[in-house]
C-alpha cells in the first residue's frame, strides 16, 4: 500500500523539464554558461545481460571508491554562502508502488554518528531503493559509489554524487555499462543489474569540480520485462530549501576499513550548518559517496535532503564527519530537468 506522506508543501511542475540544461555537453557559449544549469550524456548501450556479464561478484566486491573532491579555501568560501534557503520549500513524495513485495516497516534504531549495518526487510526500501552505481572510470579501472532511487513522473531516476558521474573536469564515466544494483548485498543482486542510458550532473560540477553542485543522476533503462526501476523497487521522496538542521537517516556502502562494502550501512543524526555546509557526524568511509540523506524517515520512505560527497578524518585516518551538497533552488532545477526523462 502506498505510503501516505506529511507536509506536500508545494506543487512542483514536471513540465518544460529540459529548460536550461545541455545534453551530450555540448561547447558552452563562455566561462559563465560554463558554469551554470545542468548538463548530461548518454551511456554506451548496455543491456541488462551486458551489465550482469561484466559486473561479476569479483569485479563488484573489487571495485575501488572513486576519489573524493578536494576543495580549495575560495571553493569553500563559495560553499558556505550557497548552504541556505534560497526561496520555498518543496517535496516530492515517495513511491511504493512496486513489483517488489513491500516488507514491514523497519523498527528504528538510532546508531548516531557510529555506523551500523541496516537490519530492516530486504523487500522494502530503503535496503530495496539503496544500492550500489558501478562504472569504470578514465584510468580503465573498476569504481563503485553509492545511490539510491528517488521518485519522479519518468520512474527511471537514480541519485548519486556528481562525482560517480564526471570527474569535474569535462570526463563523463560513460564508456562502459554505468550499472545500478538495488538491494546489493554480499556479492548479491536481488533485484537485479539496471544499467544507465543517460548520466546528468550540475554544470558547475561537470566543468569546475564545486564541491557545492555535487549532485548526479542516472536515467535508467527499463529491465528485460521493460519495468522501469522505481515502479520495480520503489522510490525516495525528495526536498528542497528546508533549513539546514534536520534530522537525517544518512546510508551508504563504505568500502574502506573498518568497513568492507558488501553491506549497507547507516547513521542518524541532526544535519547541522558546518561552517555553512551541510554536515552530518558519521564515520562511514569512502564508497559511501553518493548515498542518500533521507529527512523525516520513517523506516521506509523518506525525503532525499542530500547526498553523500565529501568526508573528514582525523590525524589518526578514523573518517568522523560527511559534507553534502546543500539542496536548494539548484537542486530543485536539477530534479525538474531529469524528472521527465
């Protein structure tokens, strides 16, 4: 049965997504075009049977984490001047309409800022709508991030970080099957390999590598009985505007020690202003990037408030804290532009 949602606090028109935003990255009109609205490409063709070919147990449990962005003082600077409410706030509900049985609703935990693998049905999100995005990357090699599945007109949307799209320098990661896999667990596909047939990120991330426009998508390809993903899975709200203090369920797959990657992994916790970033306490290592933060959870369903994209660590090397993009007015021109697709 379909979740009922608190709090639809705006409509939010889906049409005339494509305003403002490039695909295939075509040459930008000067420095400042460069850096403004969205842009996408398209994946090299995959198939489902493609995508399951190559992304074998070994080749998944060996991918590495993709490289964290870096960021400069005057990025930072930047950064902090971006992370507020920049006009009304606005929610898309989630979706449970799916083929995938729906499981109870998870009894809630709170781990804090220690992450602890999420005990709840393995047939219902968030486990059902978390997975993993795999891709090989400029060098050739495997990488792997985190994703989640988020709810919109098309059904075919998958959120990450801007960096397991482009490398924020002009490079797509779209020479090979950018592949999708809901529900991984141990090695596992339970819900099978969805594969990519467009890639979209911000501008200014594609173009300039700011930290401040880490936001990706995938446009998924329908599966071989032609069920696109979030009517197969399930699917995430999503927010815009909302202050930056909300308490968040934040989930990845971190791969580096003290974490091995083959299962899902979670932390709550009140999202604070982090000298104008958007922070959360969490010790979750890298190829937990592009994981959702999930605001007014309820043990299934809640609202994408950001997304897993850079982290801190200590002299010792123990990771403590994690930045994500704040989801303003940019953030919500993002979802318009994909939301159709």
């Amino acid at each position: 049965m379909l979740r009922r949602l608190r709090s639809l606090l705006i409509a939010v028109p889906l049409s005339g997504a494509l305003a403002g935003a490039a695909l295939s990255a075509p040459a930008q009109a000067g420095p400042a075009a460069a850096t403004r609205g969205n842009v996408g490409t398209s994946v090299a063709s995959a198939t489902t049977r493609t995508a399951a070919g190559y992304w074998t147990a070994e080749r998944m449990r060996n991918a590495k984490p993709v490289p964290l962005p870096e960021v400069d003082a005057a990025t930072n600077a930047r950064l902090s001047a971006q992370a507020a409410p920049q006009g009304p706030t606005g929610r898309v509900d989630g979706a449970a309409d799916a083929t995938v049985r729906q499981g109870p609703v998870a009894r809630l935990a709170d781990p804090g800022a220690t992450a602890a693998t999420w005990a709840g049905s393995s047939s219902s999100p968030p486990k059902a709508t978390s997975g993993k995005v795999f891709f090989v990357g400029a060098d050739g090699g495997n990488y792997v991030c985190s994703g989640s599945t988020v709810n919109s007109d098309g059904k075919n949307l998958v959120f990450t970080a801007g960096h397991c799209v482009s490398n924020g320098s002009g490079t797509w990661y779209n020479s090979a099957p950018w592949t999708f896999v809901p529900g991984y667990d141990n090695g596992s596909a339970p819900y099978g390999y969805w594969t990519a047939r467009e890639l979209w990120t911000r501008t200014a991330w594609h173009n300039g590598a700011n930290r401040a426009e880490d936001i990706g998508a995938g446009v998924m390809n329908t599966n071989a009985g032609g069920t696109r993903i979030v009517n197969y899975v399930g699917g995430q709200g999503i927010e815009w505007n909302y202050p930056l203090s909300q308490y968040q369920f934040q989930f990845g797959y971190p791969t580096r020690t003290p974490f091995n990657g083959q299962v899902l992994k979670y932390c709550t916790g009140q999202s604070y202003s982090d000298g104008g970033h958007n922070g959360i306490n969490c010790n979750m290592t890298e190829g937990a990037s592009g994981g959702p933060w999930l605001d007014d959870f309820d043990g299934t369903f809640g609202w994408l408030d950001s997304v897993n994209s850079w982290v801190f660590w200590n002299s010792s090397g123990v990771r403590y804290k994690w930045n994500g993009p704040y989801f303003g007015n940019n953030a919500r021109d993002f979802y318009n532009t994909v939301a159709n697709l």
